[in-house]
C-alpha cells in the first residue's frame, strides 16, 4: 500500500465506524444530514465571533454528517428522491449560513466592504447550485465550472485555518462568477444545438 493509501484508509477508519453504528442504530440518513446543518450553524457562530480556527474544526465535524448521511441511506437501503431533495436544500442552509456569520463579523467590525464581497460571493454561490439545477430541467447534464459546494467548503477552511477569510471570499465569489457564467452559456450553446438538430 501506498504512503497516501495509508492515510487515505486511516481517514477513511472513524468514518466506517460511524457509519456503521448509525446502520446498527437504524439512524436515518434525513436525520443525519440534519445533525450536520446544525453543527455548521454553530460553525456560523464561531465566524461570526471572529473564531476562525474553532469554525475550521466545527466544519469538519459538519462535514463527517455530510459525508455518511448517503452511505448510510445506502446500507439501509433509504435512497429516495426526497432524500435527495432533502440533502439538496440542507446544503444550502449550511453554505448560506457560513457567509451570514461572516456578514456579521465584517458589520460588527465596520468592514463594509467585505460585507458586500460576502454578500456578493454568497449570490453567485447559490447561483451556482441553482443555474446547474434549472439547467438539468431543459438539458441532460450542466455540470460545468469548476466551483462546486466540496470546492467552497475546502476553501472556506483553509480561510479558517490560515485566518486569510477574506483572500478567500475573493477566490470563491470571483469563480463563483465564472462557473455561473460559464454554465449560463453552456446552457445556451446546448439549447441551439438540440434546435438546430431537431431542424436538420
């Protein structure tokens, strides 16, 4: 086994533990990824207060949630399109609430202009799950773009750990911009090609 194996199958240990005792406690998965939005709430809090390497460590544990709440619907055999659903709009609570904590602290502080770059950086954030989701409603597949929710929530911790947040929101809101626009043409150019096939 490889060095990275190594660290990849230590990592992956405690998540197959608790994996398997939320499958022998019958723990549903919707409950699970509930758990996980509420410890990214109190993740927003400790933004909000200015804690950033605190925040760091409590997205990690958010992320474990968000992790095994599909393995678990898996072994359980719960997959549904509700669960989807469900773990869909859940996200969003957590990302969005991750910017409004960071919105207060910047208030708090008489930061303005960050206020408007989190605020901003937040819209084309949601923009980006929301474009990908319309699009799939007209087209097979708009997967585009580079700056999806795993992207932010790795660049959200790094911000929190090497306290450089506001480097951050620069990096997530200006690829934010691009995959949305990038996604809204994309969309576009697979709107004509079908029309222009269906007319041939």
């Amino acid at each position: 086994m490889t060095f990275t194996g190594t660290i990849g199958t230590l990592c992956l240990f405690p998540l197959r533990a608790i994996i398997a005792v939320s499958v022998a406690l019958r723990v549903h998965p919707n409950v699970l990824t509930l758990v996980g939005v509420l410890i990214n709430f109190v993740a927003a809090w400790a933004l909000a207060v200015g804690r950033f390497t605190l925040a760091g460590f409590i997205m990690i544990v958010a992320n474990i949630f968000d992790f095994i709440d599909g393995k678990v619907a898996e072994e359980l055999d719960l997959r549904s399109e509700f669960g989807g659903f469900w773990d869909s709009v859940m996200d969003r609570f957590s990302d969005i609430s991750l910017f409004i904590g960071l919105i207060y602290l910047y208030a708090q502080l008489g930061r303005t202009d960050y206020v408007i770059i989190t605020a901003l950086a937040m819209m084309f954030s949601v923009l980006t799950s929301y474009t990908r989701a319309r699009a799939e409603s007209i087209i097979e597949k708009c997967k585009v773009g580079f700056m999806e929710r795993p992207e932010r929530i790795v660049l959200f911790m790094i911000g929190a750990f090497t306290n450089r947040m506001a480097a951050v929101l620069w990096v997530i809101g200006v690829l934010s911009i691009v995959t949305v626009a990038d996604r809204i043409f994309y969309t576009w150019r697979e709107l004509n090609r079908t029309r222009i096939g269906a007319a041939a």
